[in-house]
C-alpha cells in the first residue's frame, strides 16, 4: 500500500513540478516580434533608386523612395568588390532599428546587371528580401528562421 501511495506522490509531483517540452521552448526561441508590419507582403521596386543606392559611397547617409509604400533610410557601411564582375554593399537602416540591408549587384556577361539583397535584423522575425523577376525588382516578406543571422 505504501508503494502505491509512493508512486502516486511522484507521478503528481512530476506532473506539477515538470519542465516544459522542448517543442515549446523552441517556439518561444522562434516567436519574434515583426519589423516590417507597415510593409505589404510584396511590393514592387524602383530599379532607378536601386542603382543610385548602389553609386554611393562608404559612410553616405541615403535616402531612397523604393516604393511608394517603402521609404528607406541610412548610412552605408560597408562596400566591397570581394569577387570580379560583383559588387556588396551593406547598409545601415535608420528608419527601421537599424537593420542591415544587404546589397549585391551582379554584372552579367551580356552586359545586363542583376540586383539581389535582403533586409534583416536579428531581433525580428520577418525579412524583406529583394529579387528581380523578368525586368522588374520586387520586395517580399519572408520569415526570419529561413536566414542566418548571427
């Protein structure tokens, strides 16, 4: 009797006193605020704006209307050439928590160039990412988890 009264007492203290499931802890890892709730899921972007972006120099403050529904704001950090035929820039974005917005153009060998970057903040849950379909660049709303941020 005194057995089952024992195994009685552990099973209920476990069952009070249990740690949460990892499933759960990760869901609370993932689970991040989202810094372009303003932002539509996709918009569509001025390759102009895109290009004047990229002739700026290190340590220029910009400020581009890439939509009529994206204006963006900064300071670039970082501009490289780490490969012929492409070119990097990073910049800081003021206007929203200073994300790091990732730019890359790439100079095709029919003389056509291709632009690609992404926007993100490790804090945040969501990243808009850059990317040309036919003639036309466009910004999309992915999730954050997909990119590595650290």
């Amino acid at each position: 009797m005194q057995l089952i009264l024992l195994c009685v007492v552990l099973i209920v203290h476990g069952q009070l006193y249990a740690q949460e499931p990892l499933s759960a802890l990760r869901e609370k890892k993932l689970s991040k605020p989202s810094l372009f709730t303003s932002v539509p899921e996709q918009l569509e972007v001025a390759s102009t704006e895109l290009h004047r972006i990229l002739s700026s120099d290190v340590n220029e403050n910009i400020s581009a209307q890439l939509s009529g529904q994206f204006k963006l704001v900064g300071v670039v950090v970082d501009k490289n050439q780490h490969t012929p035929g492409s070119l990097t820039m990073n910049i800081k974005v003021q206007n929203y928590d200073n994300a790091l917005f990732n730019l890359t153009i790439r100079f095709l060998a029919d003389n056509s160039t291709s632009i690609q970057g992404r926007i993100i903040h490790p804090k945040y849950g969501d990243v808009l990412e850059l990317y040309k379909d036919g003639d036309k660049y466009y910004l999309k709303k992915v999730l954050q988890r997909l990119y590595m941020t650290d």
